[in-house]
C-alpha cells in the first residue's frame, strides 16, 4: 500500500491509501469520485512539484519508483495534482518555477539564475519565442547544480517542452 496526496480537479481530494502501483486513472476514477464536474483530465502531475508534468495519455501508467522515469517523471512525494483543460500548463509551468526560484538558497548559479530566468521568461511571454533558450536552461539547471532541488527545478520546463511544446514555446 501508499499513501498519496491527491489535489487538483477531483471531486474528493485528500490523502489516498491505495494499492502500490496504481496509475493516474484509477486513483482518480476509484478513490477520488473522478473528476470535478465540467472537468477533463488533461495532466498530471505524478510527485508534486518536482515530479514532471504528464499527459493523459499516460495515466494508465503505474505511479510507482522506476516506471515513470522512461517519460522523463517522478512518483517523488506521491502528491498527485490533477490538471484538467480549464487549466493552462505555462501558468502551471510559471507558478512551478516560482515556487523553485522562491525554495532555492542561492548557492549555485544554475538553479538561482535558472529558475529566475525561466520566471521571467514566462512571465513576460517570450517563451512562445524562445523554445530553444527554454531546452538549454533546463538542460544546465538539471546537469549543473548542486542539489536536488536544482535538479527537480528542471522537470516542469521538460516535460512541458516534451509533453506540450505549444503551452510555452
């Protein structure tokens, strides 16, 4: 069994003890009453903050340790959000990176000046310009700073530019 945080556009949010393995679909279908009303799973995101940004596509995958790197994800904190088509990925994007520039502790150049520049790259719309700046920023955040958190801070500008190139570039 575990534990999983489930918030987002469910019905029944909360903390979830289910089956190891579980995927996206059945842990919203099953134990979270399925979507809010009017909503339609668009994405996911598998483990919190850190874990990737995934497309519906992928929700029959299981949500375990070692299935979701292969999609460029993480199961991490178990803390499932759930994003539907009222959502827009670049301000999930933005608001990911805000909260990374804000947890960082300035030590290391990439993860300080990356997740700053990715902010305010989002921010001022130049994304939609500037794909190719997006893949070299989170290329050198992911290689080149020093903790997790630099690392992590890398995984929504990834997947997003994998999953949904057009939401920031």
């Amino acid at each position: 069994m575990r534990s999983f945080s489930v918030s987002g556009r469910v019905r029944e949010p909360g903390v979830k003890r289910v089956p190891e393995g579980i995927n996206a679909r059945a842990l919203i279908d099953d134990h979270c009453g399925g979507m809010s009303d009017g909503h339609e799973l668009l994405a996911f995101l598998p483990g919190g903050a850190s874990g990737g940004i995934l497309p519906a596509s992928l929700a029959d995958e299981p949500m375990d340790f070692g299935t979701l790197e292969k999609h460029g994800a993480l199961v991490g904190s178990a803390a499932l959000i759930v994003l539907s088509q009222h959502d827009e990925i670049a301000g999930v994007v933005t608001n990911l990176m805000q909260f990374f520039a804000h947890e960082s502790c300035g030590q290391c150049t990439p993860c300080r000046v990356g997740t700053e520049k990715a902010v305010t790259m989002l921010t001022a719309g130049k994304g939609r310009a500037e794909g190719a700046v997006f893949a070299d920023l989170e290329q050198v955040m992911a290689d080149a700073s020093i903790c997790g958190l630099g690392h992590a801070a890398a995984n929504p500008l990834r997947s997003a530019l994998r999953y949904f190139p057009g939401a920031i570039t």
